[in-house]
C-alpha cells in the first residue's frame, strides 16, 4: 500500500471535484487557502509586489480554467505553484 492522502490533500480533493463541477464557492475556498502562500512564494521570484499580485491572480484564473486537466498526481498547490513559475518566466 502506498502512502495514506493527508486530510489536507483529501479537502482539496473533494473542492476540486466540487469545483470541476461547477461549484465555484468551492473554487472559491482554494483560492483563500493558498493564495497568500502562493503571493509570498511569487514576491520572492520576482522581488515586486505588484508583478507577484498578478501572476497570482492569473494563474488562479489559468487553474481553474484548466481544473478537468490537474491529475492530482501532486498536491493542488504544486500544481498552482508550476503554472505561477511559468507565467511569472514569461514575464
């Protein structure tokens, strides 16, 4: 048997299948959950508030557009990290 999903990774499970379909509150709930994580991780990439503040919101609009394709191979934030890293690159 493989490693047990942390509550934390079983929440966001269940908001992303909620989310995928339709719920958006539930989008909602991952966006309060991660996005000061994610804005203090981009503040460190780019050294500027504001470059950090709109690569957060786009790739929070870029997740949820492409939500039906996450795998949940890794851990949401993971993949919400990744496409921040890349949007944050091709600035």
């Amino acid at each position: 048997m493989g490693p047990r999903p942390s509550i934390c990774q079983t929440n966001d499970s269940l908001l992303i299948k909620a989310s995928c379909g339709g719920d958006r509150e539930a989008f909602g709930q991952l966006v309060r959950k991660y996005q000061d994580r994610l804005y203090n991780g981009m503040v460190h990439k780019s050294c500027s508030p504001v470059d950090a503040e709109d690569v957060v919101q786009e790739a929070f609009v870029q997740a949820y557009l492409k939500l039906d394709t996450f795998r949940q191979e890794s851990s949401f934030f993971t993949w919400l990290y990744r496409i921040a890293l890349n949007l944050a690159w091709t600035r």
